[in-house]
C-alpha cells in the first residue's frame, strides 16, 4: 500500500500590528510556518524555494511569497496599509 500522507489547509485574512517587512524576515517566517505544521519543503533543483517579491508600486506595496512542500504549497501575500 502507499505512502500515508497528511494534508493540512488554512487561510487566513488579519491585520496585523508587526507585520514582517523584508523578504528575509518573510522567508524565515515561511519556513518556520511549514517547520511548524511538520511538512517538508520541496528540494528542487536550479530553483529558489520559497521565492519572494517585494512590490514597491505606490498603491500596491507589499509582499508576495510562494513555497513548494512536498505534498501542497504555501502561498502568501500582503498589501501595506497605513493606520
């Protein structure tokens, strides 16, 4: 018989106090969610994993994250908002 496997899934939409503000701190934050939850992220070859972008169009500023584990992925995305 195959591999058991366990799946997990979560959205989440907060506003938050501290938000991170680099793509360092968001990477770190990321790998230490999929630590948490027990996956595994994805060893690709030639490939960054996870890969981040940080948006600096006036309007639109924010960060954006994406992670390949080994049975999904993580996606994330934030807008900076003042106030």
């Amino acid at each position: 018989m195959g591999v058991n496997l366990e799946f997990k899934h979560i959205m989440v939409r907060a506003i938050v106090k501290n938000p991170v503000e680099t793509i360092d701190e968001l990477k770190a934050w990321s790998l230490g969610v999929i630590d948490a939850v027990n996956m595994k992220i994805a060893d690709i070859p030639g490939e960054k994993n996870p890969i981040a972008w940080k948006c600096e169009i006036p309007g639109n500023e924010g960060m954006t994250l994406v992670a390949v584990i080994e049975t999904s992925n993580l996606a994330y995305h934030d807008w900076k908002v003042e106030n």
